[in-house]
C-alpha cells in the first residue's frame, strides 16, 4: 500500500468514526496505523543496512577470489647485515581488483620473507657481521688469556684482532645488547717488553689507532707479559680498548672463526 492510499484511507475513517461518535475507537485505530508506518520504517531501513552487509561482504569474497597467476620462485635472499635477510616473490592479478576492491584491497602482488644465509663455516651460534666476521663473545665462561687463545684455536680460530676500524664497528654493532660478565673480555694482543707490538696470532701488530681507551687503563711497566682486552663501563656505551691486563687472570673473551 502506497502512501497515498494509507492517507486517504486515514481521512475516510476519521470521517465515519465523527460521524458515529467514535473518538476513542479512532485515537486507538489512529496510533495502530502509525506505529505499522513506523515498524515499516524500521523494516526498511534494515533491509537497507542488511542489504550494505552482504554488498560488503561479496565484495570481500570477490577480493579474496579474484583470479590471480601463480607466485614466481623466491628470489635469493638478500642480506644487508649478518646471517639474516629477506626473499620476495610476485604474481598477477585481475585488473578489477582496483575496480571492486579499490584502496581497500590488500596487496596481493607481492610477498616477503625472512630468511638465512648458509654459511657452512660460521657456526649458527657465532655471530656472523655486516662485513662477513665470524664472532662470537663468550659472556659466560672466565679463561685465562693463554686459554682462551687454546679454545678459540679449537674452534677454527682465534681470540679476535680487532686491526681495522671496520671490525671494530662490526663487533660494536653485534654485541650492543651483551653484557660482560668479568671487569673486560681478552681480545688477541700480548706483550714481552715495552718495546714490542702486540703480537697476535693473526693480521696487524700494528698499535691501536682508533676506538676509545679506557680512561688510565695504561701499560704496567713493571710487569710483562701484558694482554690485550676491551671494557665496557656501562651497557649502554661502547667498548672500550684496556691494557696492562694480569694475562693469567679469568675473564670472558672473543673468538674469530676463520674461513678456510
């Protein structure tokens, strides 16, 4: 029933309930048909919202089967720092998909992952650097420096010589988050006599020329032989290089693995 009819159906029976002095049969007849418009209202205005729903909700369905080519290969996995990096494959998809879905639509051209490099010579548990360094910082073992030499060889290496700026960035980089657990860590350098470079079993003899020294961490003079080790005096400062280190004392201490 449109509304006209309901209005002139309204007029006639407000004319025949005058009429017969019905005023109280025509006030409940009144407020009966103005609820039913209004329940009608509401009817509507569901439909309508039930109606945006399910528009919405196939328009969703469309935008997860809307036929797409399948994935290429997994591009080789690019790393930028260490061991980790990332692979990436693509595919197509239907031109509709900006049509129907449009800036709502996930991106479903393009997929990423983690992954790892294989490094068959640098153990999972060493820390592989952005500038390929195989190390590892032994936080929870106390050697001597003389031990310490002993069990980095055993693992393929030895106590790290930190000869360049770029390692000594690279370890920085890689052990930001460890704590020591002893006063510094044995690094590769030791002395005989005040008039010698360090010797190391591996690259440079050359002195030390960058870093920070730690402040009145100088040569003892008196007693040889000296080791090489580096200090942190807080978590959140770098390491520092110190010397005039007791060789025979326990702390914690670095190994390089090499490649052969």
């Amino acid at each position: 029933m449109d509304a006209t009819r309901v209005f002139c159906l309204i007029i006639y029976v407000v004319s025949v309930c005058a009429d017969n002095g019905m005023e109280d049969r025509f006030e409940y007849l009144r407020q009966s048909v103005v609820g039913n418009i209004n329940l009608a209202g509401h009817i509507s205005s569901s439909i309508s919202k039930a109606h945006d729903n399910v528009k919405s909700g196939l328009y969703i369905t469309l935008c997860n089967f809307l036929p797409c080519s399948d994935w290429s290969e997994w591009t080789s996995c690019d790393s930028v720092v260490g061991r980790y990096g990332t692979q990436n494959r693509l595919r197509e998809c239907g031109q509709n998909v900006s049509e129907i879905c449009k800036e709502n639509t996930p991106n479903r051209n393009k997929d990423s992952r983690k992954c790892m490099i294989d490094i068959p010579w640098c153990p999972l548990e060493f820390e592989y650097t952005r500038h390929g360094y195989c190390i590892k910082l032994f936080n929870e073992s106390f050697l001597s420096w003389y031990d310490a030499q002993i069990t980095c060889s055993e693992l393929g290496g030895s106590l790290i010589n930190i000869d360049t700026e770029i390692k000594y960035n690279d370890i920085q980089e890689a052990f930001k988050s460890v704590s020591l657990t002893s006063i510094y860590a044995w690094v590769d350098g030791i002395k005989f006599n005040a008039n010698e470079n360090w010797n190391v079993e591996r690259g440079s003899r050359k002195p030390v020329t960058f870093g920070t020294w730690f402040e009145g961490a100088e040569e003892n003079k008196i007693k040889y032989p000296q080791c090489l080790g580096v200090i942190r005096k807080s978590q959140s400062e770098p390491l520092m290089w110190c010397v005039g280190n007791v060789c025979e004392n326990r702390e914690n201490y670095i190994c390089e693995k090499y490649k052969k």
